[in-house]
C-alpha cells in the first residue's frame, strides 16, 4: 500500500504532457528562469534550464522558448540561436511550483581561435511570452557562427534528462 502512495505522489509532483486545453497559458510574471544543470562534450557546453511556475494556477507551456545571448551590460549580442531540429515539441502543463527544462547548447571558443566572441548571460522568452527573463552566468566565450554554427536551443520538456 505505501509503494503506491509513493507512486502515486511521484505521478502527481511532475508536470505533465498534455493537451492542456483547459489551463491558460503560461505568463511571463509567473515564471522563474533557473539554470539546473551543466554539462560539456568534446568543445560543447551544454546548460540545462527551467522554466518554474511561481503562480498559484496551472498553466502550459508549448515550444521553443527565444534566447539571446547577452554582453556584459545585458544588451543582446548580434547573433542567433538556432531551434534543434528533430525533436517532439510537446505542450508541457505546470501545476505551481513545478518546472519545464530546455537545454542551451554552444561551441567553446577553443578549436577556433581567434573566430570567437564573449557572452556573459542570456535572454530567455517563454515559447509564446514577450518578456524576457535574464540569466547572468558570467563570461562564456563561444566560437562564431563562420566557424562553427550557432549556438542552439531545444524545446521545453516536462522533464529534465529527456531530450
């Protein structure tokens, strides 16, 4: 019997997938941007972030959310982030307090010295809001698009090590 309560409040503490057609939108007031995890590959640099609900409502959530990378006085850098192909876009419903992911992925200024340029943050729009929220991570020096594509982004997912 307890092995069910447990499975049942694990059911119940995570976001969904779903159709969502009864919960609003999420809003841009009611989210907080996290960064939740990093991680690196051969020159990638990858940084798992979140979308957390801080409203008392459920909302969803569907799509890509629009980042820029930021200089060091949080003005946008001249450069796009490219969608990730090839990957489920789901709609992602958020009772409070729980959380969306998506992944940012760059290449490290490293194997293409001296094509690269520095970041210090980022601007990040919900999928489907129009006001930012900012991370400030510090400077990150990335390669350029001339040398190695742009920097990407995948969409939300409900949950984190799931892409």
């Amino acid at each position: 019997m307890a092995a069910i309560g447990c499975v049942l409040a694990l059911a119940i503490a995570r976001p969904s997938v779903s159709l969502g057609s009864s919960t609003p939108a999420c809003s841009t007031s009611n989210l907080r941007l996290d960064l939740v995890q990093e991680s690196a590959a051969t020159s990638h640099r990858f940084w798992d972030l979140s979308l957390r609900n801080v409203g008392s409502l459920t909302c969803h959530m569907k799509g890509y959310p629009g980042v820029g990378m930021l200089d060091a006085s949080a003005r946008l850098i001249n450069v796009p982030v490219d969608r990730t192909s090839g990957v489920q876009v789901r709609k992602v419903v958020l009772g409070p307090w729980q959380r969306a992911y998506f992944t940012f992925g760059y290449v490290v200024s490293g194997p293409c010295l001296p094509h690269f340029f520095s970041a210090y943050g980022l601007q990040v729009f919900a999928p489907n809001t129009s006001q930012r929220m900012v991370y400030y991570h510090g400077r990150f020096d990335v390669c350029s698009a001339s040398a190695a594509g742009h920097p990407q982004v995948w969409p939300v997912r409900p949950l984190l090590n799931t892409l």
